[in-house]
C-alpha cells in the first residue's frame, strides 16, 4: 500500500496482519522503505519487542505506546529520514 511506504507526518497509523509467528516476514516488510524515521511494537511479549526493535531500521521504536520520548533522547532516522541524526551526515 502507499501509505505504508510513505512518510507520513499526520494522525495516520497503519496496522497490518501477519502470519502467527511471521517475525522475520513481519521486518522484512516493514524494513521494505526508503524512509526509517520512527516505528512501534505492540505486543504481551516483552522478548518479541525488544528483538524486533533491535532489527528494526527506524530511528525510534516505540514499545506498547508511541510517540512518548523524553527531549533528552537521541532523536533521528535511518535511510532518507537520516538526515540531522545525532552522528550523521
């Protein structure tokens, strides 16, 4: 879908299925962009999060909630959302 390749700055979320257990299937989709500013994780199990976030290619990874960050926090994305990253171009 478009909107799911897209970089969007609005109240837009998308949520899409996948297969039960599909972790890898599930990043290599949302993986599949040009853009890696910011992402999150909804689910109970907390080993589940926190590998997805690591192989995540987003700047942000928000865990069961989002966009909650403190004004202390590296702040940046990856790909062509890299741009003013704390050590970047």
């Amino acid at each position: 879908m478009y909107i799911a390749q897209e970089e969007s700055f609005g109240p837009v979320m998308v949520i899409s299925k996948f297969k039960n257990g599909d972790v890898n299937g599930v990043l290599q989709r949302a993986n599949a962009t040009e853009y890696g500013l910011a992402s999150g994780v909804f689910t109970k199990d907390i080993n589940k999060a926190l590998y997805i976030s690591e192989k995540l290619e987003a700047g942000t990874v928000f865990i069961n909630t989002y966009n909650k960050t403190d004004v202390a926090a590296p702040f940046g994305g990856f790909k062509l959302s890299g741009f003013g990253k704390d050590l970047g171009k």
